[in-house]
C-alpha cells in the first residue's frame, strides 16, 4: 500500500474524520496562525509555506509535507499536526539512524516513517495544534491509526513543548527521548559589560581576547531586519549559508527562494548581523526573533577569520538579545562551546510511537539508559558554567 495514497483524503475517528493536507496554502492563515499558542515563529503558516512553496521540502527532498488536521461539525479547524511523510532522517537533529539501520539488518522497512517537526529547525515549541485538551487526544489518536492502517514504521514528534509532553507522557506505545541544548538566559543585565561581569575572571578574558581578535581585522558588525535587506545582500546571505553545507560535501536543505519568500511573508520576525570589512560582507548569521526569545538559525563566512564564527554566531546574538530585552538566546543544535560562553544546558524531549513490537521494546529499552546518560550529562554541563560563584 502506498504510504502517500491518503493525502487530501480524510479519515473518520470516533467523532470527526481527520484530513491530511500536502500543501499547507490550502488553508487559511489565520484559520491556521490561531492554533499556536505562543509567538515563535518557526510554525506560522507564512514560515512553512515558504518551506514548501520555495521547494525546500516536497519533491526530491524526502520531506514530504502531510499535515494532519482534525474538524469541527462546522468545518472549523480544531487541531492540527505539523507533519511530514520521511524517506530518511536527514535535517532531523533527534537522530535515529541506529534504529534506521538495526531495522535494514532485520528485514524490517523502517521508511517511510511519519514526522512532526520543523524542517531542519532543531528548536523546541509547539508541535500538537489544539483548541483544547479533547481536540488533542482525538487527534494523537487517529493518526496513530493512519500510521498503523498505511503500513508506515512510526510516528515521530521533535522538541515538543509542555502541552504535547503533557497529552504524549504515558499515553500507549509513546516513548520519550531525552536530548540537551545550550541556551543563553537574560538574568537582567544591562550590557555584554554587565553579562562579562557575572563570569569568572578567566572566562571574562577569554571573550575580550576573541572579541579584540575580530575587531583588529577590521570587522565591524551592522543588524537588518527582513525589510532592511535588497536581493543582491539576500545572495550573499545564501552564498554564506550554502558554502557552511559545501564545505562539507553536502547540499544545502534550503533553496535560494526560501529567503526571498520569507523576508516577504514576515520581514518583522529576521535578524540578520552581516560581518563588514570595511565596505565588503564577509560573514552573516541569521536569526529569527519571536515573543521573548532570539533564534539563532544559520550562518556562513566566505573567507577564514580568526574568532570571527564565536563573534558573529554568540556575542553578537547576545548583544542583540539584551539591547532588544529579550530573556533568551537559541543559538540552534550542538556546541559544548557554547557552554564555556555562558549558554546553559536545556533538556529537550521527543516522542515516538514505533509500530512493529520488537523494534518498540529495543528502542525502550535504550531510551531508559539514555535517559538517564542524558540528564547526567546536563547536570556536569551545569557544573561547568563560566559564572562566578561568590
């Protein structure tokens, strides 16, 4: 049976039928915006529009886009699931390449697989789309039933938040996967001179020394805004994000026209820092900004300086975040560097319903003692923060 056979097609759960949708314009944007709870970014319906309408999923990607929505009798939209039909794990960040390969040893197919995600945004937030608490189950629940009735290996939900935990945590066959990122918090300070001052003295002269490093190359640093930025400076802002995947023998996730797209549908949510020499663009990080909180997402330099990633990617967004007021800089996925920068170790959760038993009973099995490496590994990570202990 075809694991895309169902797209656009409802189903019927116990109450209403659920569709699954492959082009998120097919809904309304405020039917859709008025789902989320909070103001990230990274869900609106103008974000992943811009992911699919640019061909940065869909096509060849092997993201294939599969929303799931369930309706009211009146045809009102009263949960919805962000998701996407996997050919592979790539542009992911929970990886789950072992379980991939134990189920090819095994004669087990394990893709096509379902996905609730972000594409290619390892960050925490809204993932179950609900009006309420009722909505939500009925939905989990009939799309459990999908991945069961279309012979697909799973259902995977990446970085939820507090309310998917909630409805996920000991609901039948759901697994919980532990992960950590390194997040930099606003503990009120006034300046970059005011966050130095809360570090020991030996960290506090490291960052002067890699700042002073970048300014004596004549780096200088200018924010934009989407609406801040002509085509020719959003080229070289792809050309840098490009060349960070070519260096590594990789194709980029995203295409040229997702940029353009994006800083029309919502120029108010980018932040984009371009490294100048003195007339001349050498480096950019982009950033989106939602609610409370920075987001660190991409960022590319055509030429090699000294220090200049650690400026460019951290010290920056920290200024950035505290000049704006902001309590929060994710800076993305990865990076004990970050952490001797004052950026605190976070736990993130992911959850998983795997459809064959013996697969289901492995990966429980190894989640336990993840779990507990995982929450080990936060708590020395949290020991060996920079700040002072007077």
């Amino acid at each position: 049976m075809s694991a895309l056979f169902f797209l656009n097609g409802p189903r019927q759960t116990g109450a209403m039928p659920i569709q699954t949708v492959s082009r998120l314009d097919e809904l309304d944007p405020q039917h859709w915006d008025a789902l989320l709870p909070d103001e990230q970014p990274f869900l609106r319906h103008a974000f992943l529009c811009a992911l699919e309408q640019s061909g940065s999923v869909g096509g060849r990607s092997g993201w294939h886009p599969a929303h799931h929505l369930l309706r009211g009798p009146a045809g009102e939209l009263r949960a919805a699931l962000p998701a996407y039909l996997k050919s592979h794990s790539y542009g992911e960040y929970v990886f789950d390449w072992a379980w991939a390969d134990a189920c090819q040893r095994a004669g087990i197919p394990y893709y096509p697989k379902l996905l609730v995600a972000v594409p290619f945004t390892p960050v925490g937030g809204a993932r179950l789309l609900a009006v309420d608490d009722a909505a939500a189950g009925e939905l989990l629940d009939g799309v459990v039933a999908d991945v069961v009735s279309d012979d697909l290996s799973g259902l995977h939900i990446n970085f939820t938040d507090a309310f998917a935990d909630h409805h996920l945590r000991g609901r039948a066959g759901w697994l919980e996967r532990l992960g950590c990122q390194f997040h930099w918090r606003n503990h009120g300070y006034r300046d970059f001179q005011d966050f130095l001052d809360a570090l020991s003295s030996r960290k506090r002269k490291q960052i002067r020394k890699e700042r002073e490093q970048v300014a004596g190359q004549g780096i200088e640093f200018q924010w934009r805004q989407g609406h801040e930025l002509d085509e020719a400076e959003w080229d070289f802002v792809y050309a840098c994000y490009a060349n960070t995947y070519r260096v590594r023998g990789q194709a980029p996730y995203l295409t040229r026209n997702f940029f353009s797209l994006l800083a029309q549908r919502m120029p108010e949510a980018i932040r984009v820092v371009l490294a100048m020499q003195g007339s001349r663009p050498v480096a950019m990080a982009f950033s989106l900004q939602g609610g409370d909180t920075l987001y660190g997402r991409y960022w590319g330099c055509l030429a090699e300086f000294d220090r200049l990633h650690f400026e460019t990617c951290f010290y920056q967004g920290i200024d950035q975040a505290i000049a704006a007021g902001l309590q929060r800089f994710d800076a993305g996925a990865q990076g004990e560097h970050k952490l001797i920068r004052g950026f605190e170790p976070v736990i993130t959760r992911s959850w998983h319903w795997l459809a064959h038993p013996g697969l289901r009973a492995a990966v429980d099995d190894f989640l336990v003692q993840e779990r507990g490496g995982v929450l080990a590994y936060a708590a020395e990570a949290r020991d060996l923060l920079p700040f002072r202990r007077d």
